[in-house]
C-alpha cells in the first residue's frame, strides 16, 4: 500500500470515529472496526482490490438506515463527500457507493442488484459480526435500543417478510435469529467467510437451546 493510500485510511477511520461518536451500541465504531478487521482477514484469501475493501468496510454504516427513518440514500450521500474531498478516483467511488447501497440484508425476499469481489469480501465480513457471540450482544442491545421484548412464544417468526416488514418490524428479539441471524451462515460468499459462519452459527444454536431451557423452567 503506498503512503498517500495509508494516510487516505487513516483519514477515513477518523472520519468514521467523528460521525459515529454517539451510535448505538451495535452499530458504533467498534463495529466498523471488527467488519474492517474481518474484511482484511478475508480479503487476504481472495483475488480483490484491497483498498476498495478496506473503504466499502470502514464506510459501509457510515448512515445505516435504520436510524435515518429508513432513508437508505444518506450513508452513499456521506460516503461519497467524503471521498470526494480526499480527491479519490471517481471509479473507486462508485465502486465503495455501490458496496454500501448493496451489504445490507434487507429481508429474505430482496435480491442483490450488484455484485463484485470487493462487495463478497466486505458482506461476508459484516454478516461476521451479526452472528456468534458478537452477533447474540448486538441483536439484544438493539431490541433494547428499541424497547423489545426478549421473547414471546405467542408471536411466530415470519419467515416471509417483506423488505418493508423487516425494516418495520417491532418483533421480539428471538424472532430476529430466525427472520436473519440463522440464515447468514448460508448466505456467504467467501470460502473463510463460510469457515467463521458455520462456527458462529453453531453457538447460536447452543445459545437458543440453553435459552429455551431457561425460560421453561428445564434448567
């Protein structure tokens, strides 16, 4: 990596730590920086540009929707600013854009508009951190972020929702491992990616057996 790339990285973590100083606990800087380590752990087995992976990483919830009432234009909005003022090429630009417009899991029935190598790498890493231990933390600290409720064995997961029902969903968080967390594990595109998912995976699995036992009084 030349020097000009190493100062643009470094400006950019600044960048990233500035704006997101008061995010929820799930989607803070802590979070950019596992999916920043996990893509350049992945990036090294793949043939990939490694500087779009180290940006579309750091600047992939730069705005994540959710907490801009669903607008999914204002993070490739910020992103691109940014980019721009750093004087980065127009083609690296477009590509971290449409890295951004493309990770989210938006629901099971949403099809992916764009793809690339760089795109994979970043994907693979972020779904990382939603799932295993981290994964677990994160979905609890965000029902709580939105007052859930842990569990209800009266509302069933609904594996059928729509792009606009998972956005709006006011479910219980053990729903959320079904409409997405167990579902990532299959959802992988890197060869390391699917080694990491399939460990993770497995612990949820332990994680929501001990959980039920718990709350039926089996333990």
């Amino acid at each position: 990596m030349s020097h000009k790339e190493r100062i643009l990285i470094q400006n950019t973590i600044q960048f990233v730590k500035q704006t997101l100083k008061n995010a929820e606990g799930g989607h803070d800087w802590f979070h950019i920086e596992r999916v920043y380590k996990n893509s350049c752990l992945i990036a090294q087995g793949e043939t990939c540009d490694f500087l779009v992976v180290q940006l579309g990483a750091l600047l992939h919830d730069i705005a994540d929707s959710k907490f801009y009432n669903g607008d999914e234009t204002v993070g490739p909005a910020y992103a691109k600013a940014f980019l721009e003022k750093e004087n980065v090429s127009t083609e690296i630009i477009d590509h971290v854009v449409k890295i951004i417009k493309n990770i989210s899991f938006k629901g099971g029935n949403v099809s992916q508009t764009f793809r690339s190598k760089e795109l994979d790498v970043v994907q693979d890493a972020d779904r990382l951190d939603a799932i295993g231990a981290i994964g677990i933390a994160r979905a609890f600290n965000y029902g709580g972020y939105k007052n859930r409720k842990l569990f209800d064995p009266e509302v069933k997961p609904n594996l059928q929702l729509t792009k606009e029902e998972y956005t709006n969903s006011k479910a219980p968080t053990i729903n959320h491992f079904y409409e997405k967390l167990l579902l990532l594990k299959d959802k992988m595109n890197t060869k390391t990616g699917k080694k990491i998912a399939q460990e993770r995976h497995v612990f949820m699995e332990q994680f929501l057996k001990q959980f039920y036992a718990e709350w039926n009084g089996d333990l």
